[in-house]
C-alpha cells in the first residue's frame, strides 16, 4: 500500500508537470520545471518541482515519502494526538501563483499517512481555489467538478468535505476566507483502503482536468497595474495563512522537513 | 506607574515620528505619518501611525494600552503562565523598511505587562537591525551605542540581552539570523521599578539617537537592481519571521489586538 501510493503520487506529479509545461509551450514560453531531490536526516526525503514562467509566475509541485517519530512538540500541537509516535507520510503538494491576476491561484495536496507502524492509516488532502477578484465561472467550474468527483465515491463527502474547506482556508485575523474553497477532508479511513486510494486518485486527476482549463479560459485576459497590485496584496492573504495558520506548512517545520519544499508555496511577489 | 508608562510610551512615540518626518523632509519629501486610533472590544486600544515615505519605503509605530483576561488558547502556549489570566499592557512597537537597501531595517518595541491585578509586573522590551549586507561600520555604531546604553544602569545587561536578541530572532527552519541582533529583554522587574522604568526609557532613547544617525549616514549610497532584488528576498526572511515565530505577533493576535496594527510590521514589497 506504501509502494502503491508513493507511485501514485510520484505519477501524478509527472503528469501535473507536463501539463502546466505544455500551457507554457501554447504561450511561447521555454519555462521547464527544475527537479531538486532532498533526504531527510532522519528518514526518506522528496523532490520539490519548481517553475517560473510566463503563464504560472511560480509554481511548486513537492512530493515526498517521509518517516520516524513525532517530536514531543508537534505532539502538545496535535488535536488527536497518536499514543505511539512513529509516522509514516508520503504525499504530493502544489502551489501555484499565476502572473496574469485574471487566472486563479490554486492549491493541491493529498497524503497518506500511517502512525504507530500501521496501527493507524488514513488519506487527506483537497484543493482549493483562490481568485484575485469575483470569477464566477472559475468558481462555479471548480466546485461542480469537484462535487462530480466526490458523488463518483461518496454521497456524503462533497457537502462535508467542501464545509471543511470553507473552515479550514479561513483567516481568522481578517475575518476573510482565502479564496472560494473547493474541498479538504483528512483522517480518511472507511475500512475499504482501495476506495480511500481511489477517492485520493481521483482528487487528483480531477484537479488536472480542471485547473488547467481555467487557466487556459482566462489566460489571454488582459490587465492593468491597479489589477496587479490587488493581486501582490491578495497574495499577502495568502503568506499570512500559510504561515500562521496551515497545518501542512507547521507539519513540515516541526518534523524537520525540508524548509525549502514547505515555504515553495510562498508567492514569487507580495505586497503589504 | 501605569499611566506613567503609557505617557512614556506616547511621548517617546511623538518624539520618534518627529524626527522620522524630519529625514523625510531634508531628502524633499513631504511624507507624513498617518495616524488612526483602533479600540479594543474586550477593553483599551491604541493609535497606529504609518508613513510611506521617500526614504522609510514603510514604517508603522504603534502604541497600545490594553486589559483583559488571556484565552485558555494563549495561556496554553506561554512558558510560564501566571495563575491568574487577567493582564494589562502598554507599549510602543515599531518596524521600519527603507527604500535604500543599503540602509538597515530595524525594529524596537518596549512594553509594561501586569497580570493578575498587580500580582506581577515586568518591563519587556528590544531594538534590532537587520542590514540587507554585510555593513559592519552599522552594526558597531548600534552595538556600541546599546551597549552604553545597557552599562549606565546594569553591568551584567548588555551580555545578557545581546545574546537573548542574537537567540530570540534566529529563523530556525532557515538557520539564519534575522538580522545583526541589538538587545532583547523580558519579565524585567529587579524590585526597582523606577530603575527598570529608566532602563526601558533609556532604551528608547537610545535607539532614537542611534537609528535615525544610521539612515542619515547610509540614504545617499546609490544601489542598482540586483541589490533592490535582495533586498526584497531579505525581507522574505521577515514575513517567516514574525507570522512564525514572533510572540509579540501571536500575542496579539491571540488577545484580540488590532491585526492591522499587528501586521503593520510586515513589508511593503517581498519576493520569495
């Protein structure tokens, strides 16, 4: 199961990859992804993916397949902690920033995850869209393939996993959401490892056939400097919850991942 | 002793903004700060003051008096939290971000906390500079003026708060200094309050004999793009900085502050 996933997600990176490469070729642009492995002092490691382009001003796709033990800090911080602290994790994470503020940023990530040697194992992850300015077609378009995606597996997951969403890419300190949502679920575990493989698949190729077409309907709109300055400070929306509030991004400091695959999702320019 | 504080705290704020406007005005800038009052639901408030200037690119400088009770959140994550959660504080806070990336960033902030109706009480407080490069001749001047400084009312202060500085603002996911250090100070109370209080003056002092000499000597050198370039990568390092580490930033936002004033520290221009 730990071989199955980890190929998954390594597979899954390629083809995201090729893909968001192939949108850069349709605009002219050379822009590759460079490849940077990392090993983990303590156990596993990953490879971070990153491109800076024409369309997508920066994009990071990270996977990795790490291990060993919670520390007893990152335990205190866990709202479930697990009684014994060993881990396994492997997973795949994207960001991406887009130069033209007509075309949403978007967020990707599925995880599995096992603690205390296999006595416990679930799935996590989601995706989430965040548009500089109203976009209702980008919006509608996402949410509907995504709640297509989960009523292929479940009847119940799209209205949970969307409220989680909502929940959780929220900015407390603002009082403002980061963008419109899309889904996030975590601690998944319905007995049936297959169908929870299979819903985590399909999270992610249901993201490949969505992302990119909203990238490719929105990416000849033109813009002006004022549309440019609203997307460097909606960004700065987006640094604040990375590192005040998301859970991956404490998940990966606190367990000694590799700072410069974690803070890849950092925007390429902010402003405050 | 309690409005004895914040009248210094105001004082020192008018006296800081003066002379900041003051450099502005002799590089024929006409930049002034803005000044705009928050309250606090759960009781006090405090003034922001911003100014975007020609030579300060961003500066805030805050003052605040608030009272309440600490969250079962934030008493949670203190080191020592008092038994009894009801607190008063007042301060003045500031961050500066200069347009020349050949003039230092710097940071000061003192504060008087009681807790538990007068149970305990302390003076915190700190300056630091973070140069964009190496800038030795800048780095001494404010070393040997804190160090003066420290030495007028304590022999063992300026070892002590040198190293908590050089230990308090370290990126440890980066392994990095924030910047060149200063001093850093907290849970002051020698059973003098008069003597803490003219330490915590003196701090304040000082660092407006020292900072504002430190712009004047440095605003002149011409820079070119690839230096404004790491300026900008070097301000990055802040943003991790305070939304990650920073406990005045998670005190406030974890009491109710004003985020705006919080956040006020935060960079005009980043680039990751």
């Amino acid at each position: 199961m730990k071989n199955t996933a980890q190929n998954w997600f390594r597979e899954l990176r390629d083809a995201i990859c090729a893909e968001f490469e192939k949108i850069e070729q349709e605009s002219s642009s050379a822009a590759k992804f460079e490849r940077k492995k990392w090993e983990r002092a303590e156990g596993g490691g990953g490879e971070m993916s990153l491109m800076r382009g024409k369309i997508f001003e920066k994009v990071g796709v990270n996977i990795s397949t790490v291990h060993g033990e919670f520390s007893e800090k990152f335990l205190r911080e866990m709202e479930n902690p697990p009684e014994d602290a060993r881990f396994w994790a492997s997973g795949i994470s994207l960001v991406a920033h887009m130069s033209n503020p007509h075309v949403p940023a978007v967020h990707m990530n599925t995880r599995m995850i096992i603690t205390g040697e296999g006595k416990k194992q679930w799935f996590g992850g989601g995706t989430d869209l965040t548009p500089m300015f109203d976009d209702l077609e980008s919006a509608d378009f996402f949410h509907k393939n995504l709640r297509e995606c989960c009523e292929r597996h479940n009847s119940t997951y799209y209205d949970k996993y969307k409220k989680w969403c909502d929940e959780y890419f929220f900015l407390p300190h603002r009082n403002e959401p980061r963008g419109i949502g899309g889904i996030f679920y975590d601690y998944l575990n319905s007995n049936d490892w297959d169908a929870d493989f299979a819903f985590t698949q399909d999270v992610g190729r249901t993201f490949l056939n969505t992302y990119p077409q909203i990238v490719r309907n929105n990416r000849e709109r033109k813009w002006n400097d004022k549309e440019r300055e609203q997307q460097l400070y909606k960004r700065g929306r987006y640094v604040e919850f990375n590192l005040l509030h998301d859970r991956g991004t404490k998940f990966g400091l606190l367990t000694g991942g590799n700072t410069e695959a974690i803070l890849m999702s950092l925007p390429p320019e902010v402003k405050w």
